[in-house]
C-alpha cells in the first residue's frame, strides 16, 4: 500500500471533464481549512503536489492526482455551509451528488474532519448527505498533534463527534485520525484503500 508515484493530472471545472477512464477512484471532501492540501501532500510524500492546482477563489474545480499510475485521488470542492448562503449550499449539494452519480468507478469517499474543533454541525450534515447519496466513505480526523491552549483536547472532539452520530447512526463509518505534521494514520489510511481498491 505504498505511493512510488503521484502526479498532478488536471483540474477540471465540470464534471464531464474529469479524466474518462475508469480508474478506481477516492475523493476526498471537508470543510476549507480542514487540511485536505496538506494530507495529499503528506500521502503522497510530495510537499507541493497540491499547491500546484490551488488557486484562492477557485473552489469549484475537482482536482485529479493520479497514484502509481492505477488510482486517483480526487479532491473535490471543499464546503462551509455555515457561513455560505443557502445558493451556494445548494450548488454545492447538487455538483456532489452529480458527481456521485456520474463517476461510476468513485470507490469511497474520504470526509475529512478537524479534530482541533469541537463536533460542528455542518460535518456532521455532510456524513449524512453522504449516507443519503449511498456513497460509501469513512471519516478522516485531521490535526490530531493540534492542541490549542483554550480548545478541549483533540481525542476529545473526536469523542464527541462519534458520540453525536451514534444517536443517528446503527453503526459509524471506519474513522482515521491523522496528522499532516506528524505523519500519523497515513499508512492506516493507506491501507484502507489498498484493501478497497483489491476488492
Ligand atoms: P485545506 O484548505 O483543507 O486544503 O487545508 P490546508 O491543507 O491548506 O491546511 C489549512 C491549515 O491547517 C494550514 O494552516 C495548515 O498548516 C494547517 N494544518 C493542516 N494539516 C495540519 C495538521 O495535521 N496539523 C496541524 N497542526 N495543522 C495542520
């Protein structure tokens, strides 16, 4: 379950523009600021591999990286419903689950979630919208080395989250807990697609 190869393949504003073969594919989605730049660059061992495509503004494009030259890594548009109107939510919900419907070879879903923040709802929105769409996906905490002073601890948040979906939910996703500066979980997650992808 190792990464010998990533390369930047394109950003691609529609769907239909996304790369046409049939490749297994794991796309990653979360709020902005939750760390998804900084986990491709820590999976991929490649410090600028996502900077290449990021352009501030541009948060409708669907980036595709294309992993020892069998899988992609696709990062998707991130949200923040909170703060955007109820427009862009929409927007965002239909492009998602078009694409949901249209990638047939889309394997599971990657949500990310920042274990430096206590539970926020729109996450948790997110991993039902996601239950909605029947898209199987597990949840990724991110900057679990991040300890802020004034926060409740990280193991904390991540405590909480599980324990707000399991008033909902019969059984949780697989969760991860990660850190892009310490490089933990990554070869969890990594394993984790390595089993999926050889199903
Ligand atoms: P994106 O907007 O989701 O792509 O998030 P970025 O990868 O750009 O990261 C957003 C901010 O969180 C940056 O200031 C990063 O340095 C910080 N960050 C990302 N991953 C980690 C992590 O694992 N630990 C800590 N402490 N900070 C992180």
């Amino acid at each position: 379950s190792s990464i010998r190869k990533a390369e930047f393949i394109k950003s691609s504003t529609q769907i239909d523009d996304c790369p046409p073969d049939k490749l297994p594919e794991f796309a990653l989605i979360g709020r902005s600021n939750v760390g998804k730049s900084s986990l491709i660059n820590t999976l991929t061992r490649n410090d600028k591999l996502a900077k290449i495509s990021k352009e501030p503004g541009m948060t409708k494009f669907i980036n595709h990286y294309l992993i020892n030259d069998c899988w992609y890594l696709v990062d998707l548009p991130g949200y923040g419903f909170a703060k955007a109107g109820k427009s862009s939510k929409e927007e965002w919900l239909t492009f998602t689950k078009d694409f949901f419907i249209k990638r047939e070879n889309l394997v599971s879903v990657l949500l990310l979630i920042d274990s430096s923040v206590p539970p926020q709802e729109v996450d948790k929105d997110c991993a039902n919208w996601l239950a909605e769409c029947k898209v199987p996906f597990c949840i990724v905490f991110t900057k679990i080395d991040n300890r802020k002073k004034e926060m409740p601890a990280n193991a904390q948040n991540i405590r909480a989250f599980k324990q707000l979906m399991s008033e909902e939910w019969e059984e949780l996703p697989r969760c991860f807990e990660t850190s892009s500066r310490t490089g933990a979980g990554r070869s969890e997650l990594l394993g984790y697609v390595a089993s999926l992808r050889e199903l």
